[in-house]
C-alpha cells in the first residue's frame, strides 16, 4: 500500500477521521457558536488561513496563560504553538500585561513618541547591535519597508530571496524560478506585476547560486532568516552566511536579517548567538510581546545612505508608515519585552527545555522506526517527516507530508497538545514545564506508535 513519511496513507486517513471526531464531540458550545456567528466572516474566519488549522474547525478561545490555552468548552491545551512564535515568551507575560494596562488609560495612539520609546531604542541596540532604528506594526510590514529602504539607498531593483523562503505578506518574496525565470508562486492572489522584475532566487546553502545572481549586478539586497524555519527548518551549512556576507559585500547589495522566528536561538537572536553581521535587522512578532510591533534597523553606514537619500529626493510620500505604528502602547510593550522578558534566565530555561523536547522526540522517533528527524534552534524545536536533514527550501516542498502532518497535529490536539499549524513546529516557553514537555513527548510517542505499527 502507499506509504506517506513512511505511514499507510489508509491508516493516516482513518487516524485523521477518528481524530477529527474526538475533536468535535468535546466541543459542543464551540459548534453552536460558529454555526450562529461565523457567517459575518468569509469562509467563517477572521483570517482565511485560520481554516488551514488542520481541526475540522477552529476552537474558540476563552483564554490563554503562561503556555496554556483554553476554549469555550473549557478544553485546555499545552500550548507549544503560542502563536507561532508571537507568544514565544509565554501568553500575556506579566510586565507586559501591566505595562500595557498601564499605558492603556493614558492614551493609545498619538503620532509621537513617548519616553518609553527613548527607552526601546537604547534596549534595542544592548540587545541587537548598533543599527538605527524603525517601527513598524507587523514584521511583514518591517520586511517590506527594509526593502524599500535597500532599493532606495543602492539604486538596484531586484531582492535575491531564498527559494520557498518566508518572510510574511511581502510580495516580492512569494517566488519561484521555473525554467530559469523567476516567476510568482502558485496561488498569489490578485498578482499583476512582473515578479520577474523585482526579484531573483537562490537555493539556500547553494553560494556559488547566490554569487551567480549577484554578478547581474542589479540587486539590492538579500534577504533571509538565518535559518529557513518556515520551510520545514534548513540549518545553514557550516560557512554559509559568512559566505553570503562575503559575496554580499563584494557585490554591493545589503544583507538584511530576518529574525522573527530565529529569536528564538538566544539574546540577541541568531546574529548575536552567531556574530552575524547583517546591513539590517528585521524582527517582527514577539518583540512587543505578543501586542502587534516589529521593529527594522539599519547599520550607521546603511542609515549614512538613507539620510543622504531622504535629502536629495523630492518631497512625498515615502511608502513607509503606518499611522498606528510606534503608537504609546507598543512601546510601553516592548520595553516591558526587552527589559524584564528577553532575558538570559529566561533563555536559559527555554533552551534547556526544548533540548529535552528534541531528544525526547528523537527518541521516540528512532524508537518507532519512522523515517523522520528533528531539528532545534534554540526555543524552536521541528520534527520533519522525512529521514535526512534539508540543504534547501526546495527540498522541503517534498519534505513537507501534509496528510500525514494533519492526522500528527489532530492526534497531538486531542492528547492535550498544540502545536503550530502548518508545519511541525514548537516553541518552549519560559513558562513551559518540564511536566508539559513530557506529555507532548508522551503523546507524540503514543501516535507515533500507531502509525508505525
Ligand atoms: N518573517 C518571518 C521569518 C516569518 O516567519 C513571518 C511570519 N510567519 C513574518 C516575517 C511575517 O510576520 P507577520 O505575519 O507577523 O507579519
């Protein structure tokens, strides 16, 4: 019979069918809810991709605390997926809850700064380098202004993206190449322009692809996670970014650093944990805490070129905002984050965690006979359904085993434990018990069995 990451495809169906059942008859209050209320949203979500959970339909959340997660029929989950890397640092974290409150009744949104923004920028550069620094509200928001800014100061018009990269809602990056052409990803909605115009591809890990598409000459920058966490997880083969840094340098076009998930790797992320040393620095999601921020920095030498740029052009619009950004709130967020939440004790209890996670999973792994293995990035633990690691991103389009994956997460649901949805992703927390941590070995273990039986 046909096997998927080594499972009977059959047997992946009847898990996924058995599952999706539990799953449902424990939550009868949530089913009534939506069918009389999700008909106001398209597809009955807020988010289109809120049905790409692979649950026949989406709990109703009643609250979530530390690394706990509960819905309106009063289900409460492990939480490993913490919103996909937004709650890295645990649910409402309490100098964040306060801070916000504290802020909340003094004003939300003024268009000017506050002390507290004075604050983040000094705790910014302690904690990530001396770039000069912006707010923005989403880290995709973060990404496409970084971009923006390294056409503007190079005067090139293309960005070199990883292949099957993530990097948010940022156009340019949603690429592919076929035949030798750049071209849009299946399923870009509403595309028009030429993508072949604003960008070019590379295989990560692959530097003589990368110098190949810089000696065109006509790039401004590269972009990319230090390593690819949202295709499966690609670690950097060992002197791939200095690598990288080097073309990069020899080439004039900017490096730019996307640390959203990989803040995970320690202080300061995975540019200080490994001394990178990109032109800029992008970081989106848990930076506020979970309260929607992000934050892009330039080196003095990139930000030289910016203010030399913004004197000479004519005035307008720039097409960097957005008028809700560097509101009193995110700031007030973000220096509670900085200051009493990034902090080395913490990190230190996430890592020892998630090592526990990773080689609790293995185990199980190795145990059960699967073909499959696992990757850690500090706090950020994945387990791939398939034998050996990836060296790209276009390896993890096979990689990737969405049926398999789906009957994984419903099982992992319905023992207590979530992780993130579209990929078999899981995050640590410094609120997260070794207690936690065993059952999701535990559960994991259980199925696994199952599958491999
Ligand atoms: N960069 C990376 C590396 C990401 O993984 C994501 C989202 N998964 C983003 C940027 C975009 O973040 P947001 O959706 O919060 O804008």
């Amino acid at each position: 019979p046909e096997k998927i990451g080594g499972v009977p495809a059959g047997r992946i169906e009847a898990i996924r069918q058995r599952e999706a059942e539990v799953f449902a008859a424990r939550r009868p209050k949530t089913m009534a809810a939506l069918a009389s209320g999700a008909e106001a949203f398209l597809g009955g979500v807020p988010m289109l991709w809120m049905r790409d959970w692979p649950q026949p339909f989406p709990m109703l959340v009643s609250e979530a605390r530390g690394a706990l997660i509960t819905d309106i029929d009063g289900n409460t989950l492990d939480d490993f997926c913490l919103g996909d890397t937004g709650s890295m640092f645990g649910h409402s974290p309490a100098p964040v809850a306060e801070a916000i409150a504290a802020q909340a009744a003094r004003g939300l949104t003024y268009m000017l700064p506050t002390p507290d923004a004075l604050e983040v920028g000094r705790l910014l550069r302690e904690m990530f380098g001396p770039f000069v620094w912006q707010i923005a509200t989403t880290a995709s928001d973060a990404n496409r202004f970084a971009l923006r800014a390294a056409r503007a100061v190079t005067g090139k018009p293309k960005i070199l993206f990883f292949a099957a990269c993530y990097h948010g809602a940022v156009d340019d990056a949603m690429v592919r190449e076929v035949d030798g052409k750049t071209v849009a990803r299946p399923g870009l909605v509403g595309q028009v322009v030429d993508l072949g115009v604003t960008s070019r591809v590379a295989e990560f890990n692959d530097l003589a692809g990368v110098e190949a598409a810089l000696a065109h000459g006509d790039v401004a920058a590269v972009i990319t996670e230090p390593v690819m966490t949202n295709s499966c997880m690609v670690l950097p083969d060992p002197g791939f970014h200095e690598g990288l840094r080097a073309l990069t340098r020899k080439h004039g076009a900017l490096l730019i650093i996307d640390e959203t998930h990989t803040v995970s790797s320690g202080l300061g992320g995975y540019t200080r944990t490994h001394g990178l040393e990109p032109d800029m620095f992008v970081l989106g999601k848990p930076v506020a805490g979970g309260l929607p921020a992000a934050v892009w920095g330039m080196s003095e030498a990139v930000a030289a070129r910016y203010r030399a740029y913004d004197a000479a052009r004519p005035a307008g619009f720039s097409g960097i905002g957005t008028t809700l950004s560097a509101n009193p709130l995110q700031f007030a967020a973000m220096r509670a984050t900085l200051s009493e939440v990034m902090t080395a004790a913490n990190y230190a209890h996430m890592e020892a965690g998630a090592a526990r996670l990773a080689s609790g999973l293995a185990d199980a792994i190795q145990r059960h006979g699967a073909p499959w293995h696992v990757v850690r990035v500090g706090a950020r633990v994945e387990f791939i359904c398939q034998e050996t690691p990836l060296r790209n991103g276009s390896e993890s389009y096979t990689a990737h085993k969405p049926a398999l994956e789906q009957a994984l997460h419903s099982a992992l649901v319905n023992r207590g434990c979530l992780i993130a949805p579209f990929h078999n992703m899981m995050l640590v927390s410094p609120a997260t018990t070794d207690a936690q941590i065993d059952r999701l070995v535990a559960a994991f273990d259980a199925i696994t069995a199952e599958m491999m039986a």
